[in-house]
C-alpha cells in the first residue's frame, strides 16, 4: 500500500516540530478534484517552536518544512499555528471556506 501524502506531511511536521498538537485534513474531497485526491489540507499546528513567532514567520517555517509537497502534488495548504498557550485560549479552528470551483474533474 502506496504512502498517502497526509501522512508525509504529518510525519514531517512531527519530526520539525515536536507538536503538543498536530492535525492533518485532507480537504480534497470539497474542492472540484477527481475522487481520493490529495490536493487540499488543513493543518492545525501547536508548538513551542512558535514562541515569539508571528503568523507569517510560522508559515514560512511550516513551507519551508513541506516545500516538497507545496511544489508537486499539494495544491492548497490551510495553516492554523498556535503556541500552547495560545491553543488554550482557542474555542475552535475556524471552518475551511466551500470551493470556489475548478476543473479537477
């Protein structure tokens, strides 16, 4: 059985980042692409790394990490990067936006 790129990516993120908490959602299946795609995630991201981090500093080091991915096969990445502290006071990740359309299919 072929590796799936979500758990690449999970995998590699586990590995740069040592996460509290870690979620990779592959969100292919709400965007206008043949069927078992992996084209579209979301990943929500807690760590330490992000201490005294900005959000564009913590997305430049989560590409960085999937520059592989970003350049092949993933077609849209949905970032949420929080310190623990931060994830403490979330009450939840805010819900992905319904496709615009395409022509996957």
């Amino acid at each position: 059985m072929p590796i799936m790129i979500k758990d690449e990516i999970n995998t590699a993120l586990q590995v740069a980042f040592a996460p509290q908490t870690l979620r990779v959602e592959n969100e292919s299946f709400r965007h206008n692409v043949p069927e078992g795609s992996e084209t579209h995630f979301k990943v929500t991201l807690v760590s330490e790394a992000f201490s005294g981090q900005r959000s564009v500093k913590r997305h430049q080091s989560v590409y960085a990490v999937l520059k592989e991915w970003l350049a092949g096969p993933v077609h849209a990445l949905a970032l949420h990067t929080y310190t623990p502290d931060e994830w403490d006071q979330v009450a939840a990740v805010p819900a992905s936006p319904d496709c615009r359309g395409g022509t996957g299919k």
